[in-house]
C-alpha cells in the first residue's frame, strides 16, 4: 500500500473511532462514572445551569424574570439532549454575577456556565470550556457628542497598530475608561493602562447597565466590554440617539460555555451535542434571533469549530 492509501486508511480509522466515542456518550449518561458530572446529573435527576442576567443578548431575564437568550437556549437545548437518557430531568437555573461565576462552576455550584465567557489561559487554570459557541470581541461605546479625535483615535482610522497605541495614550489622557469588572475587557484595559501608562480614571462597575448609566452621566467617557452586548445595550436604551458603538472590534475573543476541569465525559457530550447543533442549522437558527443573520465569516467561524462525527 503506498502513502496515499496509508492516509486513505489511517483517516478512516480516526473517522471510525471518533464515531465510537461520540456514540458512547450517551450510554455514559445512563451508566455514570463515578465522580463525573454525568454521573451526579443522572444521580440526582437535575441539572443546575448557571447565567448571567446582565449579559443579554447572551443571558438574561425576560419580563417574567426567566432566563432567556442566546447562551440560554443552547444550554436548554444540552439539557434536552441530557433528558433523553434521563428523561424526567429537571432543569435547575441559578443566577451569577461577573464576578462569581467561575467559583460556582469550581465549586460545583452549577453544572454548566450559560454565559457569555471569553476562553482565556488564565480562566482555564479554574474552569474547563466546550467549543466556542460565538466570535466575541472587545468592543467601545462613548457619547454622540464626544470629541472626535477621541472616537478617531478609538476607531484607529488610518494607523498602524503601535501608532494607534501612542495616540491613545495622548488623547486618553485625564478620560474616564469603564469596564465591568471580572470581565475580560477590565484586564485588557488594565493591560492597557500598565503597558501604555496612560494618566487616565479606570473605573470598574459591576454591570453593563451600570457601566452604561456612567457613561451617560458623564462619569466616565468610554464603556469597554464585550461588542455584541454593547451593540444591543444601546439598540435598547431609551437614550440610545446618546451613544455610539465605535465601528471597531479590539480583541478577537471565543465565547464558550464552562464546566469543571477534569470532567472530559461532560465535555464530550457538550462538544458532540453543540457540534450536532451547528452542523444541524438549530444552531445558526438561535444566532439569527439573538444578533440578526449571520454574516459570512461568523457561519466560516461556526463551520471550523463544529466537530466532525
């Protein structure tokens, strides 16, 4: 047999025993091991999610103070695929806050993290992630009336990369810069601040709302997080003539759900059951109600991640 089919016949193989596995994760769920997520989810017939309800459109309160969202649904959607095997599986929400979160996983609080949560070395020296479910980014908002060299300088028009930082440093100077704390947009900016030494007011709040509520009272001059729930924050704020999103993503950032470490069982089946979902189009289906229709490089972004059978 040459290399060509050598290949052939090593990739069918793969092909074979990755179907294996996936296919065993459901017979994991009924049989348990001992110590695993699936094991005490099966044991205690529920599963305790946990969410954010400041994070829309990723995870929040509806009007009748249930949790909803882009995060939400594809966790109802695991839960689902959980129920098959245990079918009369209760589903347990637990809300945490930006600051918490990865404690109440750590702890064992929750079971799984339906959030929007930035896969970073550091969070997974705490916490373990599934696929990345979103191509999130750091993005900015200031005020209409802001100078404009500052929403220039922010919009990195006609820069390089180091002269973007030089300027910055300049024209942030004396600024109030905002971000919610525990995020990863507080340590890029943090980052920012110690890199560039920038005489500038970083002040920390504990939500968007309240980092929007700042910028609005003038407390500070720019709200830093991440861009997608930005963009919605201001599409639904009573003041929204007032802001502006910069037309600027600083970070390139994947957002994926949390579970333990060391829990590679409950991290297959998360991985098999979101990868059905993309490969499906249910998934594709929750980004168009959460964010609109996805544009070319995020159904690019979706078609990499998906694992294949």
């Amino acid at each position: 047999m040459g290399p060509a089919g050598s290949i052939a016949t090593a990739r069918r193989a793969f092909a074979a025993l990755t179907a294996a596995v996936i296919a065993v994760v459901p017979l994991t769920l009924a049989r348990g091991a001992e110590g695993t997520a699936l094991d005490r989810i099966r044991a205690a017939g529920g599963i305790t999610l946990g969410y954010r309800a400041d994070a829309r459109p990723f995870s929040y309160r509806d009007d009748s103070g249930q949790p909803t969202g882009y995060a939400v649904a594809l966790c109802d959607r695991i839960a689902a695929a959980v129920r098959k095997a245990t079918p009369a599986l209760k589903v347990r929400w637990v809300p945490v806050t930006a600051g918490d979160r990865f404690e109440a996983v750590r702890r064992g609080t929750v079971d799984l993290l339906c959030s929007a949560d930035t896969v970073t070395l550091a969070r997974r020296g705490v916490v373990s992630f599934s696929i990345p479910i979103f191509p999130g980014g750091i993005g900015a908002i200031v005020r209409t009336d802001a100078p404009l060299r500052l929403r220039q300088v922010l919009a990195g028009r006609g820069q390089t990369y180091s002269n973007w930082r030089a300027s910055a440093a300049r024209t942030l100077q004396g600024r109030g810069l905002t971000a919610v704390a525990g995020t990863t947009a507080e340590s890029w900016l943090i980052s920012l601040f110690r890199e560039q030494n920038i005489p500038a007011e970083r002040v920390s709040v504990n939500s968007y709302q309240q980092g929007v509520a700042t910028l609005l009272s003038r407390r500070s001059d720019v709200l830093f997080g991440e861009r997608a729930i930005l963009l919605d924050a201001v599409r639904r704020h009573q003041s929204s003539r007032e802001m502006v999103v910069i037309e600027r993503q600083f970070t390139s950032e994947p957002l994926a759900l949390a579970l333990a470490r060391g829990d590679e069982d409950f991290r297959l089946f998360l991985d098999a059951t979101l990868s059905r979902l993309i490969r499906s189009g249910e998934l594709a289906r929750h980004y168009t109600l959460a964010f609109g229709e996805p544009p070319e490089t995020t159904t690019a972004f979706f078609s990499a991640t998906a694992l294949g059978e």
